[in-house]
C-alpha cells in the first residue's frame, strides 16, 4: 500500500487488512511524503501490530516507484495490491490465495463493489477474455490484485517510465508475457472512485493508458 494526504481513508483500508480471515501477512506500507496527519495515523495501528512494516519517503515520489520501493522489501511468495482509500472484504485473502497456492495460477483478481453504491465493477467486460479487453482499457482492478512475488520481478515490477496507468501496463506486460491469471466473478473489494488519482488526473491517465494500448513509452515520465 502506497499513501499520500489519505488521513481520511487510510485507517479504514489498514483495518480491513487486520480484519482478514486469513491472518498470516504482512502489510508494507509507504507513506509517499504526505503533509497531513497519514503517516502518524499508520504510525500508530503499526504500534498495535507488528506485522504492519512502514516506510517513508523524504520527497514525493509517485505510486509507481513507491510501489517498487515496497516491492524490494518484500519476502513473501505472494504479493497483494490495497489502495489506501479501498477496502479489502474480510474474506479477500482467503479467497484469491487458495488459486496461487492449490491450482498454480499467477495471478488473480476479482470484481469491486462501488462506494456508497450497488454497482458492481467490470460490469459487463468481465465475461470477455482479458486479452481482448486490454486492447481498449485496463481489464482488472488494480487494488484487487494478487500476485506471485517471481512473477512481479520477473516482469520487472512495475514500469516506473508510466508515472499514471502504471497498473495498466502491468497488466498489459503480464498478459503478453502469457502469465496464467483467474478472474473471480464476485466481489472481494469495495472501490472508491471519487476524488482518486484516475478522478483527479484524467488526462494524464489517459495519455499514459493511450502509450500502453500503442506499446510506446510516454515521452514526460520524469516526475
């Protein structure tokens, strides 16, 4: 989990971590030079319980080499994505690790339910396969995301050239490379889509998305 400015969100989304089903884990987490009170905040559940790992950097670096900062730290066999405005349902955990561990898929991801609504994400792209989904848009949720650790670093973590849309063109390079993924059809997480980064830096997102559908490299990545 990367962070920045989340005072409001971060607890609840450390929370539904401690809250999982399946207990054996380590949360790492990467407080990206936030000026509110977020890193206190994770400063103090990571007081109450020590499998919470914090880390901080002394200037803003961006989700994607944040999330690689993380990445370099980790020592577990399986890796799972949590943004810091989400929420994980209790059993998100249980559910995914059981397909990387007893039918050897590479990675999986599920389905989210919006904040605040009854509506349900992908909606409809979901029943088509992946590597025609990719063409158009990122066919995955990124926060719902889990994934075996050799596979990332395999596929050299995320591309820290895509300074937005990062997880797209993981998705895209994993699909590429033919890792084998399942999708869970049911929710495992709920989502919030209001004032996030897609919300808050359309063109942005949209200028990187585009650089990954035409497998070119953005041209302003030096953030």
């Amino acid at each position: 989990m990367s962070v920045y400015n989340n005072q409001l969100t971060v607890g609840n989304a450390i929370k539904s971590i401690i809250d999982q089903e399946f207990s054996d884990w380590e949360l790492l987490i990467c407080d990206d030079a936030s000026i509110d009170n977020t890193y206190e905040i994770i400063n103090d559940f990571k007081n109450i319980d020590n499998r919470i790992k914090l880390f901080r950097n002394s200037t803003n670096l961006g989700l994607t080499k944040s999330l690689n900062r993380l990445i370099e730290n980790v020592k577990s066999k399986i890796i799972a994505r949590q943004d810091s405005d989400d929420i994980s349902f209790k059993n998100r955990f249980t559910e995914q690790e059981k397909y990387i561990s007893l039918e050897k898929y590479d990675f999986v991801v599920s389905r989210a339910k919006i904040k605040h609504k009854q509506i349900i994400r992908p909606k409809y792209s979901y029943m088509l396969p992946a590597s025609f989904i990719v063409n158009f848009k990122n066919p995955f949720i990124h926060g719902t995301l889990m994934i075996k650790t050799e596979v990332l670093r395999k596929i050299g973590n995320y591309n820290e050239k895509f300074y937005y849309a990062q997880d797209y063109k993981l998705f895209s390079d994993l699909l590429s490379a033919g890792y084998k993924h399942k999708k869970i059809n049911f929710p495992l997480y709920e989502l919030n889509v209001k004032d996030n980064i897609s919300s808050k830096f359309t063109n942005e997102q949209d200028y990187y998305a585009r650089c990954v559908r035409q497998n070119v490299l953005p041209t302003n990545f030096n953030k």
